[in-house]
C-alpha cells in the first residue's frame, strides 16, 4: 500500500480504499466501483438519498475476529473509518463523506435492511412533497406562510415538554 503522505500518493477521492486503483467515475444515483471488484464507495449525498440513517450501521462484535484489522482510509478525506462486520456485508463507515462496502456488500445490505430503507424513502418523498407544497403556499399566501410558521413552533414546544414529562417518568422508575 502506498503511503498516505509520500510523494506517490494516490489523489484522495479517486482510489478504491483496499487496493488503490482508481474508482469508477462518478455518476448521479450510482455508487463508484472498484475495478478489481474490493468493493463499492457510496458518497454521503448517495447515502442520504437512498438509504439516510438505515446505514447507521450496527457491529457485530462477535464476527470480527473473521476480518483483518486494517484500517481503510475514507475515499473522500484520508481518514480511518469505522469498521463494522455483519454476516452478510462488511461495511467501513467514514462519518462525513460515505460508506465503502467491501466486495457485493451494498446488495447485501440493501436485501437485508429493505424494510428500513424503504421506510426512509417514503417518508423522504412525503417531505419533499411537502416542502413543494409549502414553498407554492408562501409564494400565493405569506400571511398563510407565517401561520403555519407559528404552528409548527407551538408544536415543536408541546413535543419538548413531552419529552421531558417522558423523561421525568422514566428517572422517577429507575
């Protein structure tokens, strides 16, 4: 593995984590490939696209004797990411920029966490459904606009005093 700080660096955002080789181009709604099949990099915008916090992924510690030690560098920054193992994926996680999955782990990630993902895509598309009708109400209506606006605040402070009665029941239990 070429060092990270040497003069024959690979370019940072252009090389597959494991072995180096340039990664696939990158295109709209696809993830970037590693030519020699090491694995899959999803950028943070692709993440948050398809998958949001369903790719919070949790660790298997049991499994990771099964997997070498190395650290793998973030395609975007450099920096070690989180590994985590699972039965059916390998997963390393860099918090700011994305996800590299070794080999075909996304698909297996994908099979696994349907229902989660699909979850988070419809209720991503309901808010961006309402986000549009928002912007078209504020264009025909500021006054309808500002009540709205007031609305949400007031229900914002109802569900805080919730959470704090939740949690007041909660300390006085334990």
């Amino acid at each position: 593995m070429t060092d990270p700080t040497g003069p024959y660096r690979t370019a940072v955002g252009d090389a597959c984590p494991a072995c180096e080789m340039p990664l696939a181009p990158p295109e709209a709604g696809r993830l970037r490939a590693c030519p020699q099949g090491c694995g899959e990099w999803a950028a943070a915008a692709f993440v948050d696209e398809h998958w949001g916090d369903t790719v919070d992924l949790q660790h298997d510690g049991r499994l990771q004797w099964r997997h070498s030690k190395r650290v793998l560098r973030c395609v975007a920054c450099g920096e070690g990411m989180r590994k985590v193992v699972n039965l059916a994926w390998v997963a390393h996680r860099c918090r700011h920029h994305g996800v590299w999955f070794e080999q075909d782990g996304a698909g297996h990630f994908e099979q696994q966490e349907a229902t989660g993902i699909a979850a988070y895509v419809a209720e991503r598309r309901a808010v961006e459904a309402l986000a549009e009708s928002l912007r078209e109400a504020s264009v025909a209506s500021p006054t309808a606009a500002f009540e709205l606006a007031k609305r949400v605040l007031a229900l914002e402070r109802q569900v805080a005093q919730l959470q704090a009665e939740l949690e007041a029941l909660r300390r006085g239990r334990d």
